[in-house]
C-alpha cells in the first residue's frame, strides 16, 4: 500500500512524520473519509468544503482543493484496485511541546483501504457523556476523537455495534462516527447542527434528496422509543438500526428508511461529486 505524506507517495512502511507533530501530541487536526467507487473518491467537493469549515474552526492552514483533489486521486490511482475508502488528514505539523502551534507547514497525509462490510442492520446505546454542542469543537471533523473511542468501546462492551450521544440539553445528537434519523409519527427527522452533531456528507446530501426529511431537536426519550431509525455515514450510507438499548424496533428496514436509502443510491448513480 502507498501513501501520501506531505506530497510525496511512499510505502506504508516507510511513511514518517516527526515525533513532534502536533497531530500526534495534542490532537491538533482535522480529516476526512470518502467512499471511493469504481476508483473515485464519492463527493469530494462536499467533504473539502467540510474540511475547510473545519480549518476555519481550528485555524489551521491547509493546502489548496486542487492540491487536496489531486493528492486523493493520485493515492487512489496509484493502490487501485481493491480500494473501497480513502482518508485525508491534515494536522498543524510540527510544534512545541504543549498546545502552541509551530510556525512550521500543515502535514498533509492520504491513505486508502478496502472498504469495510457494513451489516444491513445496526445495534446501537446511548452513553452516559452528553456532546457538549456548544464546545468549541462542536460540528467540527478534528482528529480529537478520545471520546468516540470510549464511547464505540462501551458499546462493543453492551452488545451493540455504535453508541449515540445525547447533548447537554438532553436531546439527541449523534453517533461515533454517525449522524442519525428517527421516524416519528409519519415524519422522518433529525437533529439540527444546533445540536451538536458533525455535518455529515451523507446527511447534507439526504436533507435535499430525501422527501420529507426535517431538522428538529429530538429528545432522546423519543429516539429511545422510535419504531424506525437509521444511522447515515460517507462509508455506511443509509444503515437500519435494529435495537435502541436492547429494545428491538417494531420496524428494521421501514419505508422511509428505504426510501432515504434509495434516494441517495439514486444520486451516486448520477454523479460521484454532487
């Protein structure tokens, strides 16, 4: 497998940054993860423009789109076939030790690999760590990701294959690696950015596919109780969610679910950068 280090494609084995880059000792940056179909990256427009909200948020500099664009399609070309996903990191190089950034460039790493199955169905639990949605991280994609680690670990622990956060307002916000939808009544909903929760590619792209979709704050008694739901990411699309809690849903793979899952197979089928 080669990889993308700062402009130049290595061997895996041979990729280096020094030990002092800040994305290693303080978890200073920023990524992305694309789905790559038939040897391209799915979106990437929208996941660049997520990226540099995100780099905004930080103030991290980053290299031009055409420089990113290019860096990913060449890590792609050069590992196909058999790669299902691509990663681009950006961290803020290196630095002092503690949490002053260096004056130093931004490193800039692109890895891929195959994409990972995904069952039809997902067992999910909530954590007792609320998402703090208005901490200065909030809906940014950074490389900060202890608490994602935690919280997936506590839900492997309990049975379930993703975990789902409540916000400090007691209101559903997302999961892990996930934003996710609830059926209510007849409507298909989920939570606002004010929430908390990451903008996701696959989330924006279904709020203007997907007829009917809303955003509203949901409590979490109410997703805890919902009869149909589904998780949404660039590497799982549209994925049921079988049990909240232990609790079977009365409904895995409902109409809404299907219909948000083929509205966006529809779109990819179009374009692979919408």
């Amino acid at each position: 497998m080669k990889v993308h280090v700062n402009g130049a494609l290595v061997a895996e084995e041979d990729a280096v940054i020094p030990v002092t880059d800040h994305g290693l000792t303080v978890g200073d940056g920023l990524f992305e993860t694309m789905k790559v179909v038939d040897g391209v990256a799915f979106a990437v427009g929208r996941h660049l423009a997520r990226l540099r909200r995100t780099a905004a948020g930080l103030g991290l500099d980053v290299p031009s789109d055409d420089a990113l664009r290019d860096a990913i399609a060449t890590t792609i070309a050069t590992n196909d076939p058999g790669v299902g996903r691509v990663r681009l990191t950006i961290t803020g190089g290196s630095g002092p030790p503690g949490t002053l950034r260096g004056a130093g460039r931004s490193t800039v790493l692109v890895v891929c690999s195959a994409r990972a199955d995904v069952a039809p169905a997902a067992a999910v639990v909530s954590v007792p760590w609320p998402r703090n949605e208005r901490g200065a991280l909030s809906g940014l994609k950074t490389t900060s990701y202890a608490e994602n680690v935690i919280a997936l670990a506590h839900a492997h622990e309990h049975g379930a294959d993703e975990a789902i956060f409540a916000n400090t307002a007691g209101n559903l916000c997302e999961g892990t690696g996930t934003n996710v939808f609830v059926v209510i009544g007849d409507r298909l909903v989920t939570p606002p950015l004010a929430a908390g929760c990451l903008a996701g590619v696959t989330r924006e792209l279904l709020l203007e596919v997907a007829y009917g979709l809303v955003e509203i704050d949901v409590p979490m008694d109410a997703f805890a109780t919902a009869d149909e739901a589904f998780l949404t990411s660039s590497t799982r699309d549209v994925q049921s969610i079988a049990s909240i809690d232990g609790r079977a849903l009365a409904t895995v793979a409902g109409p809404l679910t299907v219909a948000a899952r083929e509205s966006l197979l529809a779109l990819q089928s179009r374009t692979f950068d919408p």
